[in-house]
C-alpha cells in the first residue's frame, strides 16, 4: 500500500515536472514560436479566411502633394528617347547601385546584351540600370562620392543604359527606386508591352522570357503579374532582421500577395495603375516588393506564380532546367557561363524528342524535388 502510494506520488511528480519542463522551454523558445510558427498561422488565415485590404487603402493613402515627395527627386541620368519610335516588347529595369559596375557590365555582355536579343530573338528589349547616388560617406571604397559619380557619368556616356535619380541609394530606399520605374515608364516608355524589374545579381534566360512574352503579347493579355509570389507573408517584427517591420508602420498580421523583388514581369496595363496608385500613397514603407503588393491590393491586381521565376534561390546548374528556367538568384561570378551554358542551341537537340523528354522529367524530379528548398518547387518538374 505505502509502495504504491509512492509510486503514485512519483509517477505525478514526474507528470509535473514534465510539464514544467514542457513549458518553460515553450516561454524560453516563446520568442522564436512566436515569429515562426504562430505569425504564419496567423497570417495564412488571415490570407484565406478574410484576405481583405481596405484598411490598407485608408491608411496609406495621402494627398497627390505629399505623395510628390516620393518621386519628384531630380534625374541626374536620364535617356527620355530610350523607347522612342520602336516597338518595345520589354522594358527591363534592373536595380542597381553606384558601386556594381562589374554587374551592369556583365549583363550588358550576356542576358542583358539588347543587340543580341535584337538580332537572334528578333525583338526589341530595353534594358536601363536604375541608380541612386552614392553620399560622400556613403562608399566603402576609399573612392569619394564626386569620383564615382563622374565614373558614373562616363560609363553612361559609353553605354547610354543608366538613369539615376537624387536619393541616396540605400537599401531603405528601395520605395523611391520603385517609385521611380513605374514613373520613368509611364513618362518615357509607356508604350513598352511589358515592364520587367529586376535586382542586378539575378539571371535571366532571356530566350525563354522572351518567348513566353511574345506569347502572353499575342494572345492580348492583361492584368499579368507574374513572378515568384509570396501569399499571407506576416511582416517581420524581429528588430534584428533586415526586414524589420514596426507595428506603427504597418499594424496588421499579413502582407497582402507580392512577388519577390528579384525579378518580376507586369503587362503595360498593371504597370500603368501602379503608377496611378503611386500618385495617392505614402511610400515610407521602405520594402519595396510588399509596397508593390499594397499598390496592387489597392488597384486590384492579383501577382500570379510562375515556377520558373527563383525568389532567393539559385536554379541548378543542367540543361534541362535552362530549357525552362526564367530567372534564377544569386549569379555574379558564373553568369558568362551560365549564359553560355543556357543558350546553346544544342540544348534544343538534347531534350526534346522521347528519350530527351523522358530523361529531362527524371532529371528534373531528382533535382527538384528533394527536401531542402531549391530554386524551384517540386511541382515545376511536371510541367
Ligand atoms: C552583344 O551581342 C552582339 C551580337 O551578338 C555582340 O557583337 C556584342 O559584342 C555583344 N555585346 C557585349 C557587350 O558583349
Ligand atoms: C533616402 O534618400 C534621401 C534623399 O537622398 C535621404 O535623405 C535619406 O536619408 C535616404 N534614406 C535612407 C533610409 O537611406
Ligand atoms: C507615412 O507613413 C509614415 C510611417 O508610417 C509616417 O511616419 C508618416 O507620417 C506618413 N506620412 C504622411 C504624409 O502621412
Ligand atoms: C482608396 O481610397 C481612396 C481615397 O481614400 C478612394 O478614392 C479609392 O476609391 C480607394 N480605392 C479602393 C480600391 O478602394
């Protein structure tokens, strides 16, 4: 009787040093929880039970005046007739900053080499770098801010592909990069059927893009968004994280849907209600991917997800995913090559007919479909 009282006064001891145990992890690791799991929960249902942004219409519009601030810095580098008089399939703008000048170079020399699509995909694309300016103290080079500029100016001069507008080029400014886009479309390529904007350490496999738009073109789209998307993303309210969120800037459990910023596709019509939409909204929000999600919340377009658009991540390295691949992340050292690599005409021959097919599909589930996140989902080796 006493053995088995004893038992039973262990066996709940143990019960409640268990629980102890259980929770004082849970309030240990409650932080963390918290800003993974919880906030997604939260957030995803907000995004399929309610996904409804009406506040965010109220809360950041402002008056035409105040919304000037954003955009009316002056050009500093500018090409008005860039599009003038020529039938521009793609408008490309690429993100870029004062000090990249490798990057611009090596796109100027493979995805992003406007003679070459001309001449072997027989359209015509528009590629700009769109810049900020570099402070003084700004560089982390010895260089000084009046030297780079007067690099910049130089290299304009040889290659006529950058505009520049007076902010300073920050990653907080990315909204005024935006901002200045969709603007620079609207007043010097409005015409352009498609606007592209894209970070400059990106690839684009510009044969597919192109084959795709021209497709998309004559088929009359509209309404197209298209890019990585990012549905019932909850803001990040870690102070450390890069993309910090403060409650008063933005007080509600999830963004509404947006495509990640590394690259993404609008047809002339969505580009033009951005830009109408920039006109009323204060652009303090400085992530400019979720700022273009609350623009196009506003006016009513809906991003749509295209596999083959990489958010972060860098698409494996075979031909069968070139065959197939739009833009991939991360690419600054092997763009020649993978721009070599992905553009050879003998990847046609290899993968079509039954025997390609069939091993481009085993290829693909190998390279796609394992557990840890790659380029692409899983879902885009059965396309
Ligand atoms: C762009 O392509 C053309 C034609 O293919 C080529 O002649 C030219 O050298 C390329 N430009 C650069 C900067 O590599
Ligand atoms: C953005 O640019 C403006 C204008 O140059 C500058 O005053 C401001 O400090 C910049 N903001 C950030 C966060 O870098
Ligand atoms: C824009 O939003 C920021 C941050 O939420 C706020 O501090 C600022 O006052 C707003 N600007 C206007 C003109 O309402
Ligand atoms: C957003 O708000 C503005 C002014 O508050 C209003 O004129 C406009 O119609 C609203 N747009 C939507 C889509 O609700």
């Amino acid at each position: 009787m006493y053995l088995r009282l004893r038992r039973i006064r262990k066996y709940h001891f143990m019960q409640l040093m268990t629980t102890c145990l259980v929770l004082s992890v849970v309030m240990l690791y409650w932080e963390k929880l918290n800003s993974t799991v919880v906030t997604h929960v939260k957030s995803y249902s907000y995004r399929y039970f309610i996904n409804s942004f009406i506040y965010i219409n109220k809360s950041f519009t402002i008056s035409p005046e105040e919304a000037r601030s954003f955009s009316n810095y002056p050009f500093l580098l500018d090409h008005p007739d860039k599009c003038a008089g020529k039938d521009v399939l793609l408008l490309l703008l690429v993100k870029s900053s004062p000090d990249n000048v490798e990057r611009r170079s090596a796109i100027r020399s493979t995805w992003g080499n406007e003679t070459y699509i001309q001449n072997t995909l027989g359209v015509t694309v528009k590629v700009l770098f769109a810049l900020g300016t570099t402070g003084e103290e700004a560089t982390w080079t010895s260089r000084s801010g009046q030297v780079l500029q007067a690099q910049l100016v130089h290299e304009d001069q040889v290659h006529g592909d950058l505009i520049q507008q007076d902010f300073l080029d920050t990653f907080h400014n990315l909204t005024l990069k935006l901002i200045m886009q969709f603007h620079w479309m609207h007043n010097r390529c409005a015409h352009a059927r498609f606007l592209m904007t894209a970070d400059d350490d990106i690839f684009v496999h510009m044969p597919n893009l192109v084959a795709y738009l021209r497709d998309m073109s004559s088929g009359g789209v509209t309404q197209l968004w298209i890019g990585k998307v990012h549905r019932g993303a909850p803001p990040v309210r870690s102070k450390s994280s890069k993309y910090y969120m403060s409650y008063e800037m933005y007080p509600w459990m999830s963004y509404p849907d947006y495509t990640s910023g590394g690259g993404y596709v609008v047809s002339t019509d969505v580009a033009d209600k951005i830009y109408h939409a920039t006109l009323n909204l204060n652009a303090s929000l400085y992530i400019d991917d979720v700022f273009m999600g609350i623009c196009a919340s506003i006016v009513g377009v809906t991003p749509k997800e295209h596999v083959f658009f990489s958010g972060e991540g860098k698409a494996p390295y075979h031909m069968c995913i070139y065959n197939q691949m739009m833009t991939s992340h991360g690419h600054v050292e092997d763009i020649h090559n993978m721009w070599k690599a992905a553009t050879d005409p003998e990847i046609k021959e290899w993968t079509t007919g039954l025997f390609g097919k069939f091993y481009c599909q085993v290829v693909k589930i190998a390279l796609l479909c394992k557990t840890y996140v790659t380029a692409y989902p899983c879902k885009a080796a059965f396309l």
